[in-house]
C-alpha cells in the first residue's frame, strides 16, 4: 500500500485575520462560526496558523478537534473535506495529535476516514507509537485495529480479482476462502446468494 501523499504547514498561505479567527473557533469547537468563514474562504480548510500568534505548532483546523477532543468538529471538518493526512510543523498529522492528547473519539473518526497510523512525523514516531509512549493503550489499539481491518479489505480485494471478473463462475468455497481473509465469518453459509 502506498502512503497517502501529504501537504503540510510549510505550504500554508497566510490567511489573516481570517486565519487566526478560524483556528479560535476550532479550538473551541465552534463550527457555527467556522461554516460562515468556511464558506466565505475555502482555502481555511488547509490553514495551519501562518503569520499568527499560534503559528508555531502549526495545526489545521482538525489537528485542534483532534488535541482537543472535539467529535464533532472533526465530524464535521472530514464532511467538508479537511485533508485527514494534513502535516503540522512537527509533521504529525491530526491522528498524532489524538493519540498524544488521548482523544480516542477524534482517532476513531478520523480512522474511519482513512487515516493513515503508520505516517510518522519529524521524530520517526507514528501515531501508535505517540499513543503507546503517552499510555494511552486503548488509542494505540484502536490504530491497530483499523490497520488490520485495512490489510483484510486490501486481501479480499486481491482474492476477489484472482477470481475474475464474472462472479457466476466463483464457487462458494472460493467466496468463504476470500471472505475468511476480511475477517467475515461465513460458517453455516451455503449458497452464493447469501455470501
């Protein structure tokens, strides 16, 4: 699999005052007043703080739902398309930012996303690592699920095409074989209907 392709905080335009009132309201969750500027300046979507006072670190809009535990701010952010992969100064994407800050909630939705756990950031270290060093062992292990569940859909996709591409012609013991791998238990099941 190939990692996602990133933009990050060195690419970030400035986008003042705009930009420094967007990332207020994110850190306080306030999505009433980030959809009117949102609407007004799409590019905000991206911002990570240059040329303002919180600059520094460099966090989007969802790396402040994610330090701060914000669920529906994130919800909200991936429906309109903030960059799940999006790197702050430190290279972390928003994942890391929820595994330092245990905020599991935020992890959970931005792994259902298609967040990346393995991406690492300036240190080497990849969100997993962030949440296992910070103790927070019920984050790291919900990463690990999302990347087994990735690997099974990944191997189901894989013994599907050594099928071929005419589904009547797969035999149901080739179906349970190929959904065996995604994890799907099919014990009891005989026809390829209900497969």
């Amino acid at each position: 699999m190939t990692e996602p392709t990133t933009a990050n905080a060195d690419n970030d335009p400035a986008l003042l005052p705009e930009g420094k009132a967007w990332l207020d309201a994110a850190k306080c969750g306030d999505v009433h007043a980030m959809q009117p500027m949102l609407a007004a300046q799409p590019r905000l979507l991206g911002y990570c703080g240059k040329g303002c006072s919180i600059g520094f670190i460099g966090h989007s809009a969802l790396h402040w739902a994610a330090a701060k535990g914000l669920v529906p701010l994130a919800k909200w952010l991936i429906e309109v398309k903030a960059d799940v992969h999006l790197r702050n100064s430190a290279e972390s994407t928003p994942l890391h930012s929820a595994a330092q800050n245990n905020s599991l909630g935020v992890a959970e939705v931005l792994l259902r996303a298609g967040a990346s756990g393995s991406l690492r950031d300036a240190d080497g270290n990849s969100a997993r690592d962030v949440a296992i060093e910070r103790g927070h062992s019920q984050l790291a292990l919900a990463i690990d699920a999302s990347g087994a569940a990735a690997a099974g859909r990944a191997a189901l996709r894989e013994s599907l095409q050594r099928l071929g591409p005419d589904s009547s012609c797969w035999r149901v013991s080739e179906l349970k074989a190929a959904l065996r791998l995604a994890a799907v238990d099919s014990t009891g099941v005989t026809e390829k209907q209900e497969l």
